[in-house]
C-alpha cells in the first residue's frame, strides 16, 4: 500500500510540474510569442495524457526523464527571449 501511495504521490508532483511548464507556455501564446501549435506546447500536452495513464516507477521515470528535458528546453528558449523561469522540483530516487 504504501509504494501505492508513493507512486501516486510522485505522480501527481510530475502532473504538478507539467501544469506548471503549461503555464509558462500559455502565457507566451497570450504574448504572441508562440501559438498552440508550437512543438514545445504539444509536447508537454501530450506528456501530460501520458502521465495520466501511468502505473509503474519505470513508466515515471522515463516521464520525469522527458519532463525534465523540456524544462530544459524551455527555459533555454525563454531565456533567448529575455523571460525568466524557475527551476522545478522532479521526483527523484524513483524505485525501479
């Protein structure tokens, strides 16, 4: 029960930080910075319905693993255009 609740728990931290990278994309849509179509949007909306479906630490892991690489991604192409961003915390020492 407990590695249950532990999976749910880092679950939902990896949905948190998604909605979050969401965010940061829907305010440069409102910008006109980007529009819905951007790859990076589409990325973190489909990794978002991913996340949804998971069931195993092994299926978090490579989630949190491409989560983190947009975040990345993301912040080195915000910074290009001179925006700011805040480093997330990820779901580390994933049981395998």
């Amino acid at each position: 029960m407990a590695k249950d609740q532990a999976l749910f728990l880092a679950k939902q931290s990896l949905y948190e930080n998604l909605e979050t990278l969401q965010t940061s994309l829907m305010r440069c849509v409102e910008e006109g910075m980007i529009d819905l179509d951007d790859d990076y949007y589409n990325e973190v909306l489909g990794l978002i319905q991913d996340s949804e479906t998971l069931k195993t630490w092994g299926e978090l892991a490579e989630a949190v693993a491409r989560g983190k690489a947009l975040e990345t991604d993301i912040a080195a192409w915000l910074s290009r255009h001179g925006k700011t961003t805040v480093s997330l915390s990820w779901p580390t020492n994933l049981p395998k």
